[in-house]
C-alpha cells in the first residue's frame, strides 16, 4: 500500500539538535511542511554526503516554512558523537532523530528488517500530518538535497492551487497545467 496522502503514524523519539537532546513526536511534524530523511547509520560513508548536502540547504528549506528531520536507527547519542567527530555531520543545524526501537522506521515502512537498518527514505509531509513525497533509493545511491527542494516547492504549489499540477522538471515561477478535457491527447 502506497503510504502517499496516509497521515503520519504516532512516535516519540530522542534526537540531537544545536547541542542538546530533545524529544520529538509525531505533533512535532504537524502544522508545517516537513521532510523526514531516512539513513542507514552514523559513522558511514553515502550518509554523510547527504546529510552534508542537507545541511548546506538548510537555510532555504527554512525560507519555505519546512522542518528537516534526519533519522537511523543509531540513537540519540550515537548522533551527537557523530556531529562532534564528522566536519561533514557537524555543519548539521536540522534535528537527528534516533530511532534505536526501529518504530518510526517501521511506520514509516523503510526498515531493513534482518539489518536493523533504515531504507534511504525521504517523505515530504504537509501541514495536516499527511505524506506527500516518497522516495525510496538503494543503500548505494545518494540523494540530491537541490532536487528535494524542487519537489518540495513543488508539492506546496499544488497545495496552494487547487486544480493546478507541476509538469516534469517544473521550477519555481514556471508554467503549470490546469488538467481540463481540452488538454487531453495534446500534451
């Protein structure tokens, strides 16, 4: 089952931000656009890249109103030792959220359940809780935080007019489509 338009199922979790340990829940994630971004584990090799990348984007997610919440199964402390020893992690302003229980993992459908590992998963989630984006990719493949902006500014566009969608490779301020019975067979 698809988990696109599902409202987010409830969790409660220790993470890591701006040097303290805080609790995050489900109600957290409501109320404002966020992204949730799956990684396999601390002290790897792909996930730093990404979470560099995420962290030098960071400033321009905020600009759009949207929460970025890493998540492994490491715990909390495991994060924060992390951030203290990786020059890539410790540029990370977002929450690190530990999910050692595997639950938000498993919410989420993203466990690698004979690994005890995350899938490389990003969801995007709208104000009211519901999941928007989903994207799975293998644990070799890398995400481009840039490419995630542009869903993610594409996915409030749609919210905020109705009755329009983003055409393929849309950017911001570009021309949308309005699906009517006169744009059938000629696109």
């Amino acid at each position: 089952m698809s988990l696109i338009n599902t409202e987010i199922k409830p969790f409660k979790a220790q993470a890591f931000k701006a040097g303290k340990f805080i609790e995050v829940t489900e109600a957290d994630l409501k109320g404002k656009w966020s992204v949730v971004f799956f990684y396999p584990a601390d002290f790897t090799f792909v996930c730093p890249t990404e979470l560099e990348d995420l962290a030098d984007h960071y400033a321009e997610f905020q600009k759009l109103g949207v929460e970025i919440y890493s998540v492994s199964t490491d715990t909390h402390f495991s994060h924060k030792a992390w951030h203290d020893t990786s020059d890539a992690v410790k540029k990370i302003g977002y929450t690190m959220v530990g999910d050692p229980t595997h639950a938000i993992s498993r919410n989420f459908e993203v466990l690698i359940e004979d690994a005890g590992l995350a899938d490389r998963g990003t969801f995007v989630i709208d104000p009211q809780g519901k999941i928007q984006i989903v994207e799975i990719t293998a644990g070799g493949i890398g995400r481009d935080a840039g490419e995630l902006l542009r869903k993610v500014k594409a996915a409030q566009y749609v919210a905020s007019h109705p009755g329009e969608v983003c055409p393929a490779k849309w950017k911001e301020g570009e021309k949308t489509l309005a699906p009517s019975l006169d744009l059938v067979g000629k696109i």
